[in-house]
C-alpha cells in the first residue's frame, strides 16, 4: 500500500487484492496512518483501481475502516 496526502485527503492505493490472507496486515498499516495522521487529514480515500479480487473479509476490512473514520469524525 502506498500513500500520500492532498488537499485534506489521505489518498491509500492498496497493491494487493482485498482477501482474508492479506487483511490482517493491512488492518494494522491502516489503523496506524489513521491514528497517526489524524491532523493532516479529514478525507481518506481508498483507491482500489488494482484491486482484481474481493473477498467477505475485505468487504468487512472496508467496513471497519468507514467506522474507525466516524469515530474520529472523518469521512
């Protein structure tokens, strides 16, 4: 995953399909830009444009994220 910041959004391109083997790895790297980053940011967008594959568990990985957002009062 790489990342970077413009105009008040924190924009991910993730590098590897959304599947339960790599989920637990990218719950952690995005907890940690979010939790560390919360200044810099009030938009975070997840770009999926190489994402080939798709499974429950990513579908709830994204999920988790749109929560951990609201939390902090971010879109």
């Amino acid at each position: 995953m790489e990342y970077y910041f413009e105009n008040q959004r924190m924009i991910c391109d993730l590098q590897e399909d959304l599947i339960s083997i790599y989920i637990k790895e990218l719950v952690d790297k995005v907890k940690s830009l979010i939790l560390n980053n919360l200044d810099s940011f009030e938009t975070l967008i997840i770009n999926l444009d190489v994402v080939e594959n798709m499974d429950s568990i990513g579908v709830t990985f994204l999920i988790g994220v749109f929560k951990t957002l609201e939390q902090y009062g971010k879109t």
